[in-house]
C-alpha cells in the first residue's frame, strides 16, 4: 500500500475531513459545484499553506522578508478531478485545530 492510501484510509484523516466538511455546511458553504466545468467529482486534502507577512510599503515589489521559522496556514483543498480547478478553506477561519 502506498503511503497516500495509507493516509486516505487514515481514521484521523477521514475524520478531520468530515469535521471541515460537517463546519463548511453549518456555514452554508454547500455548493458542491466546481465553479469552471460544473463537475461534482473532487478530491479532498489537508495542506499546509506556508505564509510569509508581507511588509506594507509604498514600492513595488515589496522586500522580500526570509524567516527562520516559516509560519502556515492549515487548509483544506478541493481539487476538480474533472478541469483540477481548486478551492481553499483556511481552517484558522474555520476553528477547526489539527
């Protein structure tokens, strides 16, 4: 078995997508529509955004700023299978702890 399938037949990992999947529809966020070709066929998956602050200034681009510690935003992504269109949900946003 490999180990994506060892992860997506994870209890832990199902659950943790059932719990997103059970706050996005507490919140109304039911379309499950991709927004491009209209398909209901995704893939589900529990990523780590790496975020860097950006400074605000008045020149563009902005500095760049390297950090010896970068931060993240837990996410969950849907993938189309059908066009790969992608949809992101900040689990932050949804206080949903991994």
């Amino acid at each position: 078995m490999s180990e994506l399938d060892q992860r997506v037949t994870d209890p832990r990992f199902i659950d943790a997508i059932d719990r997103v999947m059970k706050e996005l529809q507490k919140r109304r966020a039911v379309n499950d529509r991709c927004q491009r070709c209209n398909a209901n066929n995704w893939n589900a998956d529990l990523i780590r955004v790496i975020a860097s602050p950006e400074m605000s200034g008045f020149g563009y681009p902005p500095p760049f700023i390297a950090s010896s510690s970068p931060s993240y935003i837990p996410t969950l992504a849907l993938s189309c299978k059908n066009c790969g269109n992608m949809v992101l949900h900040n689990l932050h946003v949804l206080n949903i702890p991994l």
